[in-house]
C-alpha cells in the first residue's frame, strides 16, 4: 500500500489568478512522494519527475494551461522482466472552459471530441492532477527490454493444410499474392 500524500496543497482557487499575466508553476516531487506514485502507478521507480508551466487567462473567463513534463520511469520487460528504464518528455496543454456546454443523451453513442485539450472550469485547476494525468497517458503499456529475444510468428493450420502466417491476414495479402501469380503467368484474370 503507498503513502498517502496530500496534494490538494497544488490546487489554484481560479478566482485568485491573475487575469493580466501568466501563474508559473514548478512541480518536483520529493523522493517519499515519487515512491509512492512509482507504488501508484505500478513502477519498479520513479527516478524523477518534473512537471513545469504556467496558466493563463485566455478572454474573459477561460484559462490554459501549459506545461512540459520530464519524468524517468523503471519498469519490468513484459518478456522477460528485466527493468527497463525510460525517458518521458512531454508537452501538455489543458483549456479550462467556463461555460463548458455537455450534451449527452441516455443510451445514446457519445463520440470523442475533437478537442480533447479542453475541460470545464471548475473552482480550482490543479497542476498537479495534470501531471499525474499526462504521466499515466505516457508510460509505456508494454516496456520491452533491448535484450529480449524478438517476438515469433504465430502459425494457425489444421493438420495437413497450409499454415496461416501473419502476413496472410495483412488487408492486402490476398492481392498480392494474386498479382505474384499473374507476373508469373500462373492465373488468368
């Protein structure tokens, strides 16, 4: 189980930032709290971890916010668990709308925004969650370790037929196989 940390300390109250300049931010977090989040998010380590950037008004009541997030993550091969480290560098941008109009309907499809940057103005933005969230979206799913053997290719046939090999189920397998028979005078069209 991780530590438990308080880091509602990030949240900004929106109605005390400046409307006329940029609110910098600088987020680093310590040692304790990187283990914990390592714990969090299922990591070997988190070796470290930057989240830097600043909020800005954007008209009369809308906010943005950039950032760049630097981070050095440790995680075992999927293959052959082995730890494997990786860089993360990442822009980030999250608009804060104030008269954010979501329409769904009960049971009906949603689809997913165009703009997927965009959210609806609460009473706060917390950088911190924003970081929390751009480090999720770019940790690798499957970390693979350099020295792990290639992945092999999967071969489906019942006894006494040809094999089915990846590459016959590319979209375009039939038809090249079809224009290999015609260059070599084998089929007629």
């Amino acid at each position: 189980m991780s530590q438990e940390i308080d880091y509602s300390r990030h949240a900004l109250v929106v109605t005390a930032l400046p409307q006329n300049r940029p609110h910098r931010f600088a987020l680093a977090p310590t040692e304790p709290e990187r283990r914990a989040l390592a714990a969090d998010f299922d990591l070997s380590a988190l070796r470290k971890l930057r989240f830097e950037g600043e909020i800005r008004s954007a008209g009369k009541r809308d906010f943005v916010l950039t950032g760049r997030l630097g981070a050095t993550v440790v995680q075992p091969c999927v293959q052959t668990l082995e730890p494997v480290t990786t860089r993360i560098e990442a822009d980030v941008e999250r608009r804060y709308v104030s008269d954010w109009q979501e329409t769904v309907q009960e049971g009906a499809e949603t689809e997913m925004p165009e703009d997927d940057t965009a959210e609806p103005l609460a009473s706060h933005i917390d950088p911190h969650a924003v970081m929390l969230e751009a480090l999720a979206l770019h940790i690798p799913d499957y970390p693979r370790a350099e020295t792990a053997p290639p992945l092999g290719e999967m071969v489906v046939t019942e006894p006494g037929k040809t094999p089915l090999r990846d590459k016959d189920t590319k979209p375009f397998a039939a038809l090249a196989a079809l224009k290999g028979k015609l260059e070599n005078g084998e089929g007629e069209v």
